[in-house]
C-alpha cells in the first residue's frame, strides 16, 4: 500500500474549520483508497502539547522538527492569530522544506504572512478579508481572487471551507483522480472546484467604498441584478447627483457605474453558467439582459468564451475517456492535476468553529 504523510502545523488560535476539512478528507480518503493510504501528524511549534483554536476546541500536537531528515510529503499550515506571531520564526523551516521537496500548503493567515514577506511574489492567494487590509495598505483595489494558486512547491490558499477543495486537488488527486472525486462525492460537494474558481464574496467588501458612500449603492446593484435599477435611482441612493455619482465610480473604480453594473451581472451569470444546469435563456433574464443573443456577446466580450461553449467545457472536463481505473481516475475528471508586528487574525472565531468542536475530533 502507498503511504502519503501529510504534517499539519496548529498554532494557538488556529482556524478550526480548517483542521477538521484536513482530517476528514484525509480520513475518507484512507478509507476509500484500496491502495492508497494518508497518515496524519499534527504539529506544532508552541512549548505546550496541547492548542487552543479559536472557538475553543482543543487538539493535541506533537514539535515541529526542525530538521526532519524524512520530511513528509505535504506541510499544511493552518491560518489563525497565532500563525501570524510565529510565522517568521517558522520561515527558515519552511525554505528548507521546499528544498527538500516537501510540498507546503499555506492557508488563510499563513498565506497573508507569506505575501507579506515575499511582497514581489504576485501569484499568492489569501482569504479576501486578508486580500481586503493587504489592498487598502498598497493602495491597490479589485484583483482577481482565486481559491488558491500554486508556485513552485507552495500553495497559497484561502482557507476555510475551500480547505476541503484544496487537499482533495494537491495532495490526492495526483495520487489518483477517482479517489478524489470518491472522496469529494462522500461529502457531498457538487464539483471540487479548481484553483482559477473565484472566492465568492460582495464587490461591497472594500472600506474605501464605505469612505466615499458607494457601498449603498453597490448593494442596491447587488440586490437588483435581474431587474437593473436606472443610473438616477441608483444616485440617489448614494445621496448624490448623477455627475458626482459617475465621477466617483470612475475615480475609485476605474470605470463608469452602468460598466460596473453590467460586470457585476454577468459575473452572477458566469456563476449561474458553471454551477447550475439552467438554460442560457433562463440565466440571461436572471440576470437582467434583454435577449440570450445580446447576453451571449456580453458573457464572450468579458470572459472570451459564449456561455454555451463555457457548458461545453465544463462538460468535456467532467466526462471520462477512454479506459479508467481506480487506482489512475478518470482522465478528464474535474480536478486540476495541478519582522514587523503581527496584527489579529480577521477571521473570529463563530458558529462553523462551534460546531467543529461539538464533534468532539
């Protein structure tokens, strides 16, 4: 049998989500594996055995060896405050983990330290939250916001619940394709979604909307997408006229209101398209466009793909070709193969951490 070792780094206040996604996935994995097996170490490099996550679950973890002369194969960190206090203490570890061929994955408040020590690394994914302080700090708005993205032998990832998407694409897909899709199926996940999927949150997250009172605005568009509410409304909601209104969206955001507004209904209708098996006829009038032929030259204009061929993508991706085995996966099966004071986490602690330590793991 084919033993994967993964080492999971916990650190006081560390985010409870993500060590129970980690466990679980990895449990079913062994379960289902027939032939591939993941053995599981949680580590740490606090002076005390037992850690406290935030919410208050309590979990058992064993030093992190400075020099592991067997290194697992996979490092996962794991986000939460106290990542941030000791991340730069941990980086020396983490050079010689990459050296030694070990792949890291880095998520949430682990991710955020490592783009704030590498700031000339542009491909890092964070949490939005994180994405949000770390914009407004350079003078930076929008970016692309991507699940997680891989360079080199690090993974940057967003944490939280895509942990689950993140573990089933680089640490058990390459092993085998069907058992990730198996694993992702036990959970009840609809598709596990790749690196390039956009983290779902409001266009209205950024505090310097707030500052120039667009964020009402913003919400009145987003709660309007299939029936769009005119340019002199929308002013007026924002409390302004409809000069000022367009000079500030174009000012803050680099376009005009009615160009933003067309983006933030065709990026619901990217999401209808890739998520749902609704018609394209259906999805263009939820989101607000006159007829599926103008909505089709929008969707294409923005994406450089027709809905229907973005269907047919999906389609042929998910589709198995050719022979297929347990132990290889379906071919084609939609899974990419692929010192400065530390500030508070931004991620408190809530119901999902509640729950996780209800389950007594």
């Amino acid at each position: 049998m084919t033993r994967v070792q993964v080492t999971v780094l916990v650190e006081k206040g560390f985010v409870a989500t993500e060590l129970a996604l980690v466990q679980d996935v990895l449990r079913i994995a062994t379960r289902l594996g027939q032939g591939i097996g993941f053995d599981l170490r949680i580590c740490t490099t606090a002076e005390t055995d037992l850690i406290e996550a935030m919410g208050g679950m309590m979990v058992r973890a064993a030093p992190l060896p400075l020099h592991d002369t067997t290194p697992s194969d996979h490092l996962v960190v794991l986000g939460g405050a106290g990542i941030r206090a000791r991340f730069h203490k941990l980086l020396p570890r983490l050079r010689w983990s990459e050296r030694m061929g070990q792949e890291i994955l880095l998520m949430s408040d682990a991710a955020s330290e490592w783009q704030r020590l590498n700031p000339d690394i542009e491909q890092i994914t964070t949490h939005w939250q994180d994405h949000q302080v770390w914009s407004m700090a350079n003078y930076e708005t929008g970016g692309s916001l991507p699940l997680y993205t891989r360079t080199g032998r690090i993974t940057t990832a967003a944490g939280m619940a895509s942990t689950a998407d993140v573990i089933l694409s680089e640490v058990i897909a390459p092993r085998s394709t069907w058992l990730a899709q198996s694993v992702g199926n036990v959970l009840l996940m609809d598709r596990i979604r790749d690196g390039a999927a956009q983290q779902p949150r409001s266009e209205n997250d950024v505090n310097a909307l707030r500052l120039v009172k667009l964020e009402t605005a913003i919400a009145a568009m987003e709660e309007h997408l299939d029936d769009p509410l005119p340019m002199a409304e929308l002013a007026v909601i924002a409390g302004v006229s409809i000069r000022q209104f367009e000079r500030k969206f174009k000012l803050f955001l680099g376009q005009s209101p009615a160009a933003f507004y067309r983006l933030l209904r065709l990026r619901r209708a990217r999401t209808l398209i890739e998520q749902t098996a609704l018609p394209v006829s259906e999805i263009s009038v939820a989101c607000g466009f006159g007829t599926p032929s103008n909505f089709s030259k929008l969707y294409a204009s923005v994406f450089g793909v027709s809905p229907s061929q973005r269907r047919a993508q999906l389609s042929a991706k998910a589709a198995p070709r050719g022979s297929t085995s347990k132990s290889q996966g379906y071919q084609n099966a939609p899974v990419t193969l692929s010192p400065r004071s530390p500030r508070p986490s931004v991620h408190t602690a809530g119901a999902d951490e509640t729950l996780v330590q209800g389950t007594g793991r």
